[in-house]
C-alpha cells in the first residue's frame, strides 16, 4: 500500500482501512456476499450517523445480494454493479486511498469488491442540519426571511434560486490540514472581475492553517489590512444580500459549517446600507441612510468635542449652558476626561454584558443597568448629569450602526485621547487623519472611498442616498476593472480576459 492505491484482496483494502480508523466507533463496516455465488464478495463503509441507511440498504446491499453474477467474471461484476444495478444519481470510481478517506469522512458511503482494485463511491450523505430561518445577526423589516445555516449545498441552493444565470459559477476548495473545510467560490461570470477573482484565488491558496472553523478564520487572514479596524470584507447571513452584491460585481466566499458568507470589495459606505433601503420607498430610506451616517459621526465625535469644549474651548459654549454645566459639575471630585473614560468604559462592559448573557435577560441587564447605575452615579455625585447624557446619546447612535461598531469603539476612544490633549484641534487632527487614512485604504485593489468620494451625481446613484431604480439601472457594475489599482500588498493581478 505505499504507492497508496487499493489492492484487489477485499480484506487487505479492509485492514488499511481500519488501521486508519483506528480507535474510531463510528466507522461501520458491513462485508455481505451474493446469495447464488458465495465467492463474490462485497463490503460498504461509511460513518454512523451521516448517511441515510434505509437508501444504502435498499439501493446498494439488497441488489448486490440478489443480483445474478453467474455469466461475468470478477472485473466485469463491478461494471455491471455500477452500471446497472446501483440506483444513486452520485457515483464516482476511484482507486485512490486518499480520495476515498476522504469522501467516507465526508458522509458518503464505499462500496468494495474483492478481487477489484477499484472502490465505488456513492453519494449518501444525510446527517442533521438547520433548518432554514430568519438570521438572528440582521434584522429583517421588509423582504425575504431566509437566513444562511451550516450546511454549505443548502447555502448555495439559496443562492442559485435567487440568480438563474449560467453564467453564475462556483469553484470549491478545501481549506485547513487537519479539518479539510470545504470553500466555495462564487461569481457572475462576465459581471466580476477577473483581477479580483484571480488575486482572491491566490490568498486562498496561499492560507497555511490547520483548522477553518468559520469564514473569519478565511477573512481574517486573506484581509488587506488584518490590523485596521476598518473591514475590507463584508460577512452578511442573508442570501439576498449576496446574490444583490454578486449582480453588482463581488465575489462570495462560502465556508462549510459557516453560516455567514463573505463579500468583496467591501468599500466603506457599505457599512450604512441595508438591504431594506432596496425594499422601500427611495426618499424615506435615503434619510434613514443619512441618519445613520450622522449617528456614526456622532457616536465617534460627540464625548471628544463635549471633553474639548468644557476643558479647553469654554468661549464656544453659550453662556447659560456653560453655567449650566458648572453648576451639574458642582461637587464631582473627577475631572472630565476621567469622567468620560470611565463612563464609556462602563457603557462596554454593559453591552458586553447584554450581548453574552441569555437573550431573554440581555435586553433588560442593559437598560436597567444603564438607568441604575447611571442615576446612582449622579446622586452620589460621582460623575455628572451631562456626561450621563453624552455617553447615553453616543451609544444610541452608536447602535445605528452595528456593522462598524469596532471601527466606532477605537475611533471613539483615539478622539477621545486627543481632545483631552489638544482640545477641539486635536478632535479636528484626528477627523482629518482619519479620512487621510481611509482615502489610502483597498480592498481587492478597488479604493475603500469609492462613491463616496463621487463628485458628479450622476456617478453617485447608491451611495450616501438610495436613487430610484429607473435612475440606478438594470445593471450597476460599481466594481470593474476601471477601478483597480494596486495596493500595499503590491498585487500581481496578471492578464485579465476582457
């Protein structure tokens, strides 16, 4: 067996077998020979729990026992099984030992044949998965309410319903030395990029990693800028989602046992769409767009300034509100930047908290805890009634957008530092480093800021408004070829076909 093919005695094939199993209950092995000739000898493996026994008994064992073999020798009897008497649309020979460990761990059932060196692989596979529902990670007020699950066929299923195009192509992987993850790339053909595909293609075969648990394990490494706390690749567990992100030009990366799916190019005004600004009324969802673009500036800005203006720039606040300030700060032994730091801190630990304990108790751990503390707090004097109410509004704004909460947390903080060291400069030298530093960012080579930085509206359409779609077009291709450039990671994107 080093040349790590199959042998044509049943049992020695067996042995090999179970010499990999070894110590392994699950793996079941059934040998049965033919009722008219005993000699003919057959066997099946697969693993407990992952096929569907009622279709390997009635399809695979039951014909093989009564099948008449009398007329064929021993290497026309596998034809004959395979060809004529095996009732599965899934069936592949193989005589590779590799290839067939492989597709036993992968739930499907093999068939041996004595004096054969070939196995028979037969697609079985029927173990437990979820079932299809509303994802719990995204909300859903108007459209479809089907979410992604673990199950990597179910997941491209949602998609192929969604697009009926044989131009939409899938290409697997399998990913991790010790768990073999199967990946799934998928495009429109004539719609993506090829310089995308091609570079996406080579990270991939680029990862070194014994495990891929979920796709973070994948976006996490083939990311432009794994240390920034801007995404450049989105994850989303709603299928409408992605087929409306394929149609625009990305590419989707599915994960076995994973059921977020990620997207590139991610561009940064992403982080302010939701799928329902396509299902309601353009006006109405092109404020509520807006809204929550102001509340991510607002989440970031608001404790800066409010530190800036009490401690440094007094003379921009109008006089009754700055005595008003100084009379609500009458008796706090903190001075406001420990103020600010400590109930921001707090405000965390309290989403933290919300977020990991039981959701049926989540909600009402944060509000009351938000409410108590902060009222004990004021009366026993310890922080004042205005910082209560900054840190409360920024996290409200905060809320409306989930998706860039981690960019939102370490923003809030980095002006928060500044401000207490220069005042509203320091605010304005970080909003400025900021946009510098978005400006330079890539994804996949296309620029983080694309549409946003649009000058003409007519090249705007869906950016920071949701233009009607007779407006938009049939087709909005936002991610070609037109916008790729070359980035720090010095990208070899090759020939790309036109």
């Amino acid at each position: 067996m080093q040349n790590n093919s199959l042998s044509k005695n049943l049992h020695t094939n067996l042995q090999v077998i179970k010499d990999l199993f070894k110590n392994d209950s699950t793996l079941k092995i059934r040998i049965f020979q033919n009722e008219s000739l005993g000699f003919i000898e057959g066997c099946i493996i697969h693993i407990d729990g992952m096929v569907d026994n009622k279709f390997i008994s009635e399809n695979v064992i039951s014909p093989f026992l009564k099948s008449n073999f009398s007329n064929y020798s021993g290497s026309d009897i596998f034809k004959i099984f395979k060809n004529q008497i095996v009732t599965s649309n899934e069936l592949k020979e193989c005589s590779d030992l590799d290839s067939i460990v492989d597709s036993i761990l992968e739930g499907d059932t093999v068939f041996l044949l004595n004096n054969s060196k070939y196995a028979l692989i037969i697609g079985s596979k029927d173990f437990q998965t979820r079932s299809i529902t509303e994802p719990t990670s995204e909300k859903v007020l108007r459209g479809p309410r089907e979410g992604f699950t673990e199950c990597l066929l179910t997941n491209i299923s949602l998609i192929r319903r969604k697009i009926k195009n044989p131009n939409l192509k899938f290409q697997f992987r399998e990913i991790g030395e010790e768990t073999n993850t199967r990946i799934c790339i998928c495009h429109i053909e004539g719609i993506a990029s090829n310089k995308i595909l091609n570079e996406l293609i080579k990270r991939l075969d680029s990862i070194s990693i014994n495990s891929v648990l979920d796709s973070q394990y994948i976006q996490e490494i083939i990311d432009d800028l794994p240390l920034s706390p801007f995404e450049t690749i989105n994850s989303t567990e709603r299928p409408d989602a992605v087929a409306g992100k394929l149609l625009e030009g990305r590419i989707a990366v599915f994960v076995d046992g994973s059921p977020f799916v990620l997207t590139l190019p991610f561009l940064f005004i992403e982080y302010f769409q939701v799928d329902e600004d396509y299902y309601n009324n353009f006006v109405f969802m092109s404020f509520n767009r807006l809204l929550r673009i102001l509340g991510f500036i607002l989440s970031i800005s608001i404790p800066a300034i409010y530190l800036s203006l009490v401690t440094y720039n007094q003379e921009m606040i109008p006089t009754p509100l700055l005595i008003s300030i100084s009379a609500a700060r009458l008796g706090v032994p903190f001075p406001t930047v420990v103020e600010s730091f400590v109930m921001l801190l707090v405000f965390e630990i309290l989403r933290e908290a919300g977020e990991r304990i039981p959701a049926n108790m989540g909600q009402a751990v944060s509000i009351v805890g938000g409410l108590v503390l902060g009222q004990a707090a004021v009366e026993a004097r310890i922080v004042s009634a205005p910082m209560v109410i900054v840190v409360g509004l920024t996290g409200i704004c905060g809320l409306l957008n989930i998706k860039v909460k981690g960019a939102a947390i370490f923003l809030r903080f980095f002006y928060l530092i500044l401000a207490s060291l220069f005042g509203m400069y320091g605010y304005i030298i970080g909003l400025i480093s900021t946009l510098i530093y978005l400006m330079s960012i890539y994804s996949f080579g296309v620029s983080y800021m694309t549409k946003v930085g649009s000058i003409k509206f007519q090249n705007i359409r869906d950016s920071v408004v949701r233009a009607p779609w007779w407006y938009m077009g049939l087709k909005q291709y936002i991610i070609g070829s037109k916008l790729i450039k070359k980035n720090k990671r010095k990208i070899d994107y090759g020939n790309e076909n036109k």
